[in-house]
C-alpha cells in the first residue's frame, strides 16, 4: 500500500507531465487553427474576385462602357477590402472581342452587339495571421469572365 506522500508526489508528477504535453502541442494547435483562418480568409476573397468579375462583365455587358464596368467591380469589392485600401490592391482589366472573334482595339467603339467583353479583376491577398506570413507577403487573387455583349 503507497504511503500518503508516495500518492501525492506521483499525483505531482502527473501533473507536471501533463503541463508539459500541453506545452507541446498548443504551438501545433495554434499553427493549424491560424492556417484554417488564413485559408478560409483566402478562399472568401477568391470567391468576392470571382463575384466581382462576373458583376462587372455583365455590366459591360449591358453597357459597354470600361469606366462603369471598373465602378462596378470596385464597388462590388468593396465588401471585401477595408475601407480606404489603395487601390494598387485590385487591377481590373475591360478588353472585348468583336462578332467576328478578332480582338477589340477599343473598347468604347469596337464592343458591338454580338461580340464579346472580357473582365479580368486581380486583387492582391494579404496574409493576416503570422503562420500565413511565413509563406510569403501574399498571393495574387485573378478571375478572368466572358460575357456576350447585348
């Protein structure tokens, strides 16, 4: 039969060993959930990029004018990006082809009913926790859509 200071100093043991297991694994537990941020922070944004796109290309559209087309893929980003962002973050690009699938000198002349306006919208995707840093400052975040201009 263990005497009553045999019990407690196996009772403190376990404790000490227990404190240190948890040592262990808290950095790896802080790492995986910091990565599940960043990627689903990541994945929102690719998704809003793929919105924004789509958004703009049917403005375009519908009215093929690249200034309007570009006001709206910004506002439409807008939910996403923290107010006051420089807009060197998100680059859109408004091209179109024409009925006869040759490329568009200009957008405000050569987009003509039958033909077609292409969007491209990059935005560039900041990390926000420090796991997400270690693998670079970021990525590019690029969405091209095609829409039949009516």
């Amino acid at each position: 039969m263990p005497h009553g200071s045999e019990k407690q100093r196996r009772s403190r043991d376990q404790r000490g060993s227990a404190a240190l297991e948890f040592a262990l694994i808290v950095p790896i537990l802080v790492m995986v959930v910091f990565g599940i941020v960043d990627f689903g922070w990541a994945i929102n944004r690719d998704t809003a990029v793929n919105n924004a796109a789509r958004e703009g290309a049917r403005e375009g559209s519908l009215n093929p004018d690249s200034a309007s087309v570009v006001a709206v893929v910004r506002r439409s980003l807008s939910a996403v990006e923290p107010v006051g962002t420089t807009p060197s973050k998100i680059a859109v690009s408004v091209t179109c082809r024409k009925p006869d699938n040759s490329v568009c000198t200009n957008f405000a002349t050569d987009a003509v009913s039958g033909g077609t306006v292409v969007v491209k919208v990059t935005l560039s995707h900041s990390w926000i926790t420090p796991v997400g840093s270690t693998f670079g400052n970021g990525i590019l975040l690029s969405k091209t859509v095609e829409m039949r201009i009516e």
